[in-house]
C-alpha cells in the first residue's frame, strides 16, 4: 500500500473528525444577551413653611386693628399635617440690634383670633392644628389674618416691641401619626380620613426582540416602574409589567437590579445605600396566577447582593408573554439622608438561547435563610442543555479517536505484510 495514500487517509479522517466536533460545537453553544433600564423612583421630602402677610416696625395705639395674615405651605413632596404655636411676647431691641423679652409685661394684650372651622386647638399642649391633610403645593386657608391690641394697655407698653412668633410643625400624613405628637388630637378631632394612594393606571411591558437587538422597554422613556414616585417611608406601591419574547426562537429570561454609578459613591454612601437596600426595602414578585416568584430585600435581587441572585423568569416560547405583578414596600424607619438613592436602581434582563428539550420551571425565590441555586449565580448564567452538549462532544470525541486507533492498526498490519512480502521474494 502507498504510504502517501496512507498518510493522506489518515488526515483526511483526522479533519472529518474535527470539522464534525466544530459543527457540533457551533450549534449547540448558546448565545446571551441583556438590556438595562432604570427605574427612576423619586422620594416624597415632609416639609413645609410659614407664609406670612405683614408689614414690619410700625407703631400702633392701644385698640388698634393690624392686618398680619398667617398661613403654612406645604413645600414638600408628601402630604402632611401641619400644627402650629403662637406666643406673644413683649420686649426691648438692644445694642446690638436683638429682641430681648420682657417677662413683666403681659403678652395677653396682644388679641388673636384664630379660624376655628380650619383649624382645631388642643388645651392640652397649646397648638392648632389643621383640619385635613395638606397636599404637596397647597396653601392651608389663614390661621389668624387681623391681631390687636388691648384698649388698656398702660403707659409700660411705651416704645416697647410687640412679637408673634409662630412655631410650624408637620408630619408625614400617614396612619398613626399624630401619635408622634403625643398630643390630645385624633383623626376624628381634626376629620382627618387616610386613603390609599391610587396606582397609576399602567403596565410597563418588556419586549425581547432578537439576540441582535435586545429588549425593548415600551413606557415612559424606558423608565420600568412609572408608578414608584414620590415615595415615603412606610409607603408601599405596586404596579404590573408585562415580559415577552417577540424572536423566532424560544429563549430564557432572567431579571436582577444594580446600582447606577455607584463608582461614584463615597464610602459612606455605599455603607448607607447598602443598609436601605438589605433592611429597609424590600419588594415582592408575583406571577399572573398569583404565585410569589420573589419576596426580599432589592439587595438580594442583585449582582452586587451577597448571592448574586437573577430570578429567572422561565422558558418563554416565540410570541409568548407573561405578566407579573411587583410591590415595593419602604420601611418606615428608613433614614432620610439616603431617600434620594433609591433613585439609582437600574433594573436588567437578559435572555439567553435554549434547547427544545428544555422546559424545566423557574427556580423558587430564595429567603434570606436559603442558598441561591448556583444555576442563577454565574454573571452570564449558563446554558440550559450543556449536559446534553458535552455528551454528544464526548461521544463524537470517542468515536473520532476510535475510527482513527482502527486505521493506525490497519496501517501497520499492512505494513508487515508488506515487509513479508519482500522477505520471502529474498
């Protein structure tokens, strides 16, 4: 036999195997990919301001009527309850320009008539507080718009200086909160009725598109959870978002939240960001038959939690979709010089090929007292059918080697033939 013919058969059979283990490879290797967008949750700030209508440094007689209206403004996000306290006081400017009181004179001789049908004043501790809850912008009606002063004051109030100092307090307008207060004031007092906050309309649908193009987020400029606004603490919101696969192919999705730019977090913002997201909000995920797919803190949900936790939404075969329901829930203990935050959530899908074989359900939510299966661990999870791949690998590996050890022997049998062949002519 002609040894070139031999060795040329030999590769031959060599490259077969090699292309087929490459064919092989190239279709069965799944592809990943995955879109982020953020959700722009906005915090609801408790603030408000005096608003007052006077002109200062006059000088007034005895049973003069003087225009001063005072109202409170709710300057914040949130809506509040406002309580507010009047003293009157009677003193001397200094040298240096400051008001020092008087304690001898009596700061009755100042009259205020307060607006009793809007506003409620309690014996117990002095104040007034508003009948309702004040909205963020709005403008409470006039607490007192006219003072004046006593016909009988004496020649003792000459050149003296008369105060009304007002003192405004609010309160996030949630049930409980006049508790804080510790005052002699409930709800029925002040016909204050909490109603829950009403969900916007809405559900945030993500499309997958293609292994090219990625995900689509089709509502309000990519923002994920339109309804999360204004949010305070002690407050829960909810709203529905809808996942699809618009490809050709069936695919596997995954969803998980990070940080935007926390880079550019000092040290003790992250230490703070990280306590808000483990201990003070948590969130809830719910499928379209009610099942609770994901309940804890937002920390866990993310490649930056301690699991590096992505939930997987499941198989989700051409055209189909799925609909979810997520709540996010604030603690009411959370610190307020990390509200602001919140606002760096982005949320991440991603999707990657699957086998037809596969149709194994996702994996259940792990609690904080659970292991996170390692299948959702990896940053880019793992191929759904890998044991099947690295089977039909194996199997063409050994039946590549085989083909090729059986030639090797047909080779050198025929070798010795020959040799003995040549021999025995000899």
């Amino acid at each position: 036999m002609n040894r070139k013919k031999v060795l040329t058969g030999v590769l031959a059979v060599f490259l077969a195997a090699l292309f087929g283990l490459s064919a092989v490879m190239a279709a069965t290797t799944a592809w990943y990919v995955e879109s982020s967008t953020i959700n722009k949750i906005s915090i609801g700030s408790v603030s408000a301001g005096v608003v007052e209508e006077f002109e200062q440094n006059q000088e007034y007689m005895p049973g003069a009527e003087v225009q001063k209206v005072v109202q409170v403004k709710n300057t914040g996000g949130a809506d509040v309850l406002v309580r507010v306290k009047i003293d009157s006081l009677w003193g001397d400017i200094n040298e240096q320009g400051e008001f020092v009181q008087d304690t001898s004179l009596d700061s009755e001789k100042i009259i205020i008539k307060c607006d009793t049908d809007n506003w409620y004043y309690s014996s117990e501790d002095g104040y007034w507080y508003y009948r309702g809850i004040l909205a963020p912008g709005e403008l409470a009606p006039p607490l007192f718009e006219v003072f004046f002063l006593d016909e009988e004051m004496g020649h003792e109030y000459a050149k003296k200086h008369g105060r009304i100092v007002v003192h405004m307090e609010c309160v996030l307008a949630v049930e409980g909160a006049l508790e804080y207060w510790n005052g002699g004031v409930s709800e029925e007092d002040l016909g204050i009725e909490y109603l829950p906050d009403p969900d916007i309309n809405m559900v945030t649908t993500v499309d997958f598109i293609s292994p090219e193009k990625g995900f689509e987020f089709t509502v309000n400029g990519g923002d994920l959870f339109a309804n999360f606004k204004n949010l305070t603490p002690g407050e829960s919101r909810s709203q529905d978002f809808t996942v699809s696969n618009k490809w050709t192919e069936p695919v596997r999705i995954f969803m998980w939240s990070d940080v935007v730019d926390r880079d550019e977090l000092s040290a003790e913002e992250l230490e703070l960001l990280d306590d808000l997201l483990k201990k003070y909000c948590r969130i809830i995920i719910t499928d379209e038959n009610g099942k609770i797919i994901y309940e804890g803190p937002i920390y866990t949900l993310s490649v930056n939690g301690e699991g590096d936790y992505k939930l997987d939404l499941g198989r989700f075969d051409p055209g189909q979709v799925k609909k979810y329901h997520i709540s996010l829930q604030l603690d009411s203990a959370m610190d307020n010089r990390g509200l602001y935050l919140l606002g760096l959530i982005r949320w991440y899908f991603s999707a990657q090929g699957v086998e037809d074989e596969d149709t194994t359900e996702p994996t259940t939510t792990p609690s904080e007292q659970t292991t996170v299966p390692s299948t959702v661990q990896d940053v880019v999870p793992p191929a759904t059918g890998d044991e099947t791949k690295l089977l039909i690998w194996t199997e063409l590996l050994i039946g590549s080697g085989t083909g090729l050890i059986a030639l090797l022997v047909y080779v050198i049998l025929q070798k010795r033939k020959e040799r003995q062949a040549e021999a025995d002519k000899a």
